[in-house]
C-alpha cells in the first residue's frame, strides 16, 4: 500500500510526502506545539502559523466564536516575524522527519517577496505556502487573493525570490477561484491550497455592537466543508498544478471526499483544535480504507469522483 | 496532557445552574495540581464544536489510596455548552483533554495563604485549599456570592479554612464586594490566591496600591478554542509581551497583566 506522493510534481526537486495528511496552518502553532501532544512525525506535512516579515501582535480580544459547526476566528495574524523563526524554529525541524512548510502573509508583494528571501535556503524549511488569502488583517492577505492580477503578481514576486516549493493558498470570498487558480499555476505556483476561512461577522446583542473589535472574522470548520468541496472540484478541473484540499475535514471520510473531488492531499485545522488527534486518526482511517478496499496506492482515489 | 473518556461518577446541581460532578480519570487526576484546567466536551456529534475550559476543581482518590484518579468540576451554566454539560447522568463518558496549562504556584515556605473567589472562582480556589491546608497552612478563604439564596453549600466549601463572605445585596456577611475584605485579611499573609470574573481583576489592579505588598495570582478567563497552544486564540498582554492563557496561563501574577488592555 502506497500512501507517499511527490506534492509537487512541477517542480524541479519535488517534495516527497509520507503520506497526504497535513496540517492546516494556524492549527498547530508551529508544528512544536502540536508535537508536544502527538507524534508529527507521522504526518505528510507540518504547515506552520502564517509569518510576516515582522513580528505581529494579532488583534486584541475576543478571538474566537462559535458558531452551529464552525469557528469563526480574528486572530489577526499573531506570529513571532520571520527573523525569529528561522533563529529558534527552523532548527528544530532540521531535525524531523516530517516536512514543514512555511505559510507566509504580507501587506505588499514587496514584503512576501523579502520573507520568502530570507527562508530560502533555510535548513528545515521544505516549501512555502503563500496565503494570499488571510481575512484577519487590514491591508494585503485577501485583497491579493481575490483577483487573478493581483495574486500573479505576488506569486510571481515570491517565485523569483526562492527555489523552494510553492504552494498557493486560495480565498474562496469574492473570488473567481478557477480564474485566480490558473493565473497563479501560470505565475509559478507549484500547487494550490484550496481554501482559507470564508469571511463571517457575529454580533454581540447585548452591547449592539460587532463581537470582534476587527469587525470581520473568518469561518472554518465542519459548517464550511461541502463549499470548501466544491471550490476544490473546480479548481481542480481548472489547472493541472496538484490541488491540495483544506475547509472542514475531520474524518477520514472527508479526506476521501476531497481525494475523490481532485485534491491529492489534505489539510486538517479545526479538527485538530477540538481533537489533537484528529490528523492522525484521518490517516489512520485512509490507511484501513485502502487496505479494506484493496486500493495499492491512494493516487488512484484523486479525482475519481470527477472524471466524468 | 491526555485525552480520555471520563466517566461520570456523580452528578450534583448544588443550586440551580451550578453543578458539581465527579469524573474517574486516574492518567488526568495524577498529574493535575490545583489552577490547571481541562478541555471538555460537552456535547453529542460534535455540537457544540468546541470543547469548554473548566477547571480541575477537586482531586481525590477513589478508595483508600494516596495518588489522586478522580476529579471534580463546578461550573454554572453560561451558554449551550455548560447546559449540555449539566445534563450528563451518573454512568455517561465524558471527553476531556488536560490537564492544561500552569498551576497555582504554592510555596512550600508560606505560612499564611489567603483566597479571594468571586463565585464560581471558588472552582480552582477549592482544590488550593484543600492543597494548602494539607501542607499545614493557615488558609483563609473569601467568598464574594450575589446573595445569601446563591451561597454554595457547606460540602463544597474547603475543610479546615477560615471562610469570610461577602454578599452584593448583604443578606450573608459583608454587604459588598469580596475585594473590600481583602485589606483586612491581606496582612502578615504570605500569599494571595484570586479567581473570578475580569472585573474582579480589574478591581484588585486599581486597589493594588492600597493594599499590603503580597504577591497575589489570578486565573484568567479568556476566550479558547483549543487550550492547547495551537490557535494563538487567548493571548493576552503582560509586561513579558503577549502571552497565551492555556499554556502560560490561565495563572498569572496580577502584576504582571496589562488590565488596561484587556
Ligand atoms: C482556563 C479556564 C477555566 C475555567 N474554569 C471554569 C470553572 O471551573 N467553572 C466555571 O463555571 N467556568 C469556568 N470557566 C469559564 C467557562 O469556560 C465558560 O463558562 C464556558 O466556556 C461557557 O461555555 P457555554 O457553552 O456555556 O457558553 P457560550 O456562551 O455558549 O460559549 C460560546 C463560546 O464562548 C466561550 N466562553 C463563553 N464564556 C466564556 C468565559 N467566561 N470564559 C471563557 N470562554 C468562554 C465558550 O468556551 C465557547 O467557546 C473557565 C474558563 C477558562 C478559560
Ligand atoms: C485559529 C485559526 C488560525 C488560522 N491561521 C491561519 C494562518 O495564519 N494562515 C493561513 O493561511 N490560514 C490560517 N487559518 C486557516 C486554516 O489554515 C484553514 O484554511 C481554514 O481554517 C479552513 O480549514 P478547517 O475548516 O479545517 O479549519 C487559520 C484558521 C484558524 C481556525
């Protein structure tokens, strides 16, 4: 039974996975906090907390809400800046099996551009994962999401910048994903994460006022998994860069729904903040799938259910 | 830090919309000290989604042994889920994850503690003072309840400590805030322990100044959703730079958070 895959197939030095089961990022501080409950090693991939040049702060309290199966997060981008992670971070995963793969935001294709230089060539950094796609900060993040132009011109500015992988995370709120997918596999990406947090607000009744000083706030969880479903389907039929599935998976079962839907691997987050177990029991769950059903190598579930 | 199924030894509502329950959890109970907190599911098919932080409120041993594998918690009922949660029957399982965070720090030296517990602040300050009496200390515990109709009952108050009440409508003990016993209780005492709700905090921090120069610990109640170091989600900010409530906390020294910009 085969469960490892090249992530990125387009790229010159590829990066082979143990297995699809990766983490989302901002789910698993930065994979040290999860590995301090579970054993990552297991994992295809750690994607770490979004990092920006510098240090940020996030946005002030409250964080999070709930909502009927989901979690509407502001957060605001809290990181320890990219000086700080390549000090006291990328050391630590030098020394791990498991691959880590950076998520990085900016307020200007400028700034993506200076971090992803700097993590070049970093020992323990495997791959970046551009968030072009982050509702929780006032400038950049989703803006450079949305349209096709915009989100080249990032990916493109990060591309020249480093020889590493590059992964691309989409936003699904007020964009063309098909379009902006195709215009970013064009600008250099080597795959696609599809989807970051959908946009959401909640209102504190008692005060009249919005619940998050930040106003707006992004969605995640079981409640948004048949869209993040569907936008992975598209994208995929769109591009013929590797699509990687993320929005709501906490089963093994989801995870087969987004193979069979294109994605040939996928990123579990909130699952993980609810069960720190949850990546792993998702793996453990396609493992004795394929073996039930005889399947050889989990390559042959991507897609399957979009062929037609 | 584990995640178990706990199964419910007893169930109790001490008054209505506050519950007392024990839970068999031997790996939890032997590592927890009084101040750490546990990650509870509360409901069916993951709804609601996210677990509750409660505090580890009690730790005994089920017969007559030494190391402690049961748990208490005692939590009023807030929202959908510590109504769900109160509803749990003597037999059923219980998902919980801990214990989290930093305990109270309990030095072996102090002769004479003093707790200040505004409602279900008396959670955690339970367990302390069970601790705290053990070790031998002098233990006074000050209680802040809405109303002489709200106090709790006399089995969950703490053996062996000297209780002070305050009442906001003055039908039990002192008419007023639990804060405004503390200046006279606070002296020739070697620590201080305080736990309730933000405003309590913000109101020790102002009185500060007037107040003998023990060093006093909070337990703070922010917003989590996963308690375990992941989401960044309780950061709060302290004179150290931010710092998260599940793994840095939920203890802190008074002095050392930033109330203003809380
Ligand atoms: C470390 C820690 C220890 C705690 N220990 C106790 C305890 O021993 N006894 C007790 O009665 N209460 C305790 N609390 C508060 C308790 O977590 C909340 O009352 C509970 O989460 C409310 O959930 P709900 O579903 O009833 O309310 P809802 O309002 O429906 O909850 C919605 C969301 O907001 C969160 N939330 C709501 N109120 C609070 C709050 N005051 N603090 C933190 N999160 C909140 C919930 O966890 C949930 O994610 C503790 C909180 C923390 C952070
Ligand atoms: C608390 C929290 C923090 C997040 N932080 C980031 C981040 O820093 N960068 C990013 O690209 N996505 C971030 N995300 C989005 C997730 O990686 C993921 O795309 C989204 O939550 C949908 O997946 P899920 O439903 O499995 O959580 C965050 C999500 C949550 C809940």
């Amino acid at each position: 039974m085969t469960l490892s895959f090249n992530l990125v197939p387009g790229h010159p030095g590829g990066l082979w996975l143990a297995n699809p089961v990766l983490t989302a990022s901002g789910t698993c501080g930065y994979g040290v906090e999860l590995g301090e409950i579970i054993d990552i090693q297991r994992l295809g991939a750690i994607v770490c907390k979004g990092i920006t040049l510098h240090p940020r702060e996030g946005n002030p309290q409250p964080r999070v809400a709930e909502t009927p199966a989901g979690l509407l997060n502001s957060i605001g981008l809290q990181n320890i800046g990219v000086e700080a992670l390549i000090r006291d971070m990328a050391p630590l995963w030098a020394s791990w099996r498991v691959p880590v793969i950076v998520n990085i935001a900016g307020e200007s294709a400028r700034e993506y551009r200076e971090v992803a230089r700097r993590l070049d060539g970093v020992p323990g950094v495997a791959g970046i994962e551009v968030n072009i796609s982050c509702p929780n900060v006032a400038q950049g993040g989703m803006e450079f999401g949305a349209k096709p132009r915009p989100a080249a011109r990032v990916v493109a500015a990060v591309r020249k910048a480093t020889g590493l992988p590059l992964l691309v995370k989409l936003t699904p709120n007020g964009a063309d994903m098909p379009a902006v997918a195709r215009a970013v596999a064009e600008a250099g990406a080597d795959a696609l994460t599809v989807m970051n947090t959908i946009l959401g607000l909640a209102i504190d009744t008692t005060q009249r006022k919005p619940f998050f000083p930040a106003v707006k706030a992004g969605l995640s969880g079981p409640a948004i998994k048949p869209i993040a479903l569907y936008h992975v389907y598209e994208v995929a039929r769109a591009v013929s860069v590797p699509v990687v599935g993320c929005g709501g998976i906490a089963s093994a079962t989801d995870a087969l729904e987004f193979l069979m839907a294109g994605a040939t691997a996928v990123q579990v987050g909130t699952a993980t903040l609810v069960n720190p177990k949850a990546p792993l029991e998702v793996l453990e769950g396609l493992e004795a799938y394929l073996k039930q059903k005889n399947i050889a190598d989990v390559r042959e579930l991507v897609g399957a259910a979009a062929k037609a | 830090m584990e995640v178990i199924d706990a199964r419910v030894l007893s169930r109790e509502e001490l008054l209505p919309e506050l519950f007392f329950i024990w839970l068999e959890a031997p790996t939890i109970a032997r590592e927890a000290r009084p101040g750490q907190f546990l990650m509870v599911s509360c409901g069916v098919h993951k709804d609601p989604l996210l677990r509750r932080p409660l505090c580890v409120s009690r730790l005994a041993p089920m017969g007559n042994g030494q190391t402690p594998d049961r748990l208490a918690l005692l939590f009023s009922v807030r929202g959908r889920g510590s109504l769900s949660l109160g509803q749990c029957q003597t037999g059923d399982c219980l998902s919980i994850l801990g214990p989290l965070g930093k305990p109270f720090r309990l030095e072996r030296a102090s002769r004479k503690v003093v707790l200040v517990a505004g409602g279900t602040g008396l959670s955690p300050l339970g367990g302390l003072a069970e601790e705290a009496v053990r070790q031998g200390k002098e233990v006074t515990l000050l209680l802040g309840v809405e109303s002489a109709t709200k106090m709790f009952p006399p089995r969950v108050i703490p053996q062996g400590v000297r209780l002070e009440v305050a009442s906001m409508d003055g039908s039990m003990g002192h008419k007023g805030l639990v804060t405004e016993l503390l200046a006279a209780h606070l002296a020739g005492a070697d620590q201080c322990f305080a736990v309730g709700p933000l405003g309590m905090y913000k109101t020790l921090a102002r009185i500060r100044p007037s107040l003998p120069p023990v060093p006093i610990q909070i337990s703070l109640e922010t917003r989590m959703a996963c308690g375990t170091g992941l989401c960044f989600a309780c950061s709060v900010p302290t004179r150290q730079g931010l710092r998260l409530s599940c793994k840095d906390g939920p203890v802190f020294a008074l002095d050392e958070v930033l109330w203003d910009r809380l």
